[in-house]
C-alpha cells in the first residue's frame, strides 16, 4: 500500500472509529487528507472493509454506501 493510500485510509479508519458515516466521514477525510482523490477513497474504503478490526455493521454499510456513491459520481 502506498504512502497516499494509506494517509487516507488511516483517515477513513479513524472516522469510522469516532462514529462518522456518509457525508460527514467523507468531508471528515477530504479535510484530514492532501493526498485526497475519489479513486484512493474507494481503494480505501475497500480496504476498510476486509480490515478484521473493523466490525461495526453499521459503520461497514457507511463506508460500502460512501465509496459506490463516490465511484458512481465519478463515472458519471
């Protein structure tokens, strides 16, 4: 994983873990991030999801919805 990747999925993980999902855990990593752009979120956001100490349903479905919205978008 490279360094830009792994600012923002650290950024993510950390979001997830105050509680933050959708709008507020993208904002949340598009402000903690330099390196932020759509295509390290949905690496990240995949990354988070295979990540064994990430095992809140709900903040899992956040970042699931977070990253289809953000790919979606950005093929559109």
């Amino acid at each position: 994983m490279g360094r830009k990747l792994t600012s923002v999925y650290t950024a993510l993980f950390r979001g997830m873990s105050s509680g933050l999902a959708g709008h507020d855990l993208y904002r949340f990593v598009t402000e903690s991030c330099d390196a932020f752009s759509h295509k390290r979120l949905c690496r990240a956001a995949l990354l988070a999801m295979l990540d064994p100490r990430t095992t809140d349903r709900e903040a899992l479905k956040g970042v699931y919805m977070l990253a289809t919205d953000r790919k979606l978008r950005a093929a559109s």
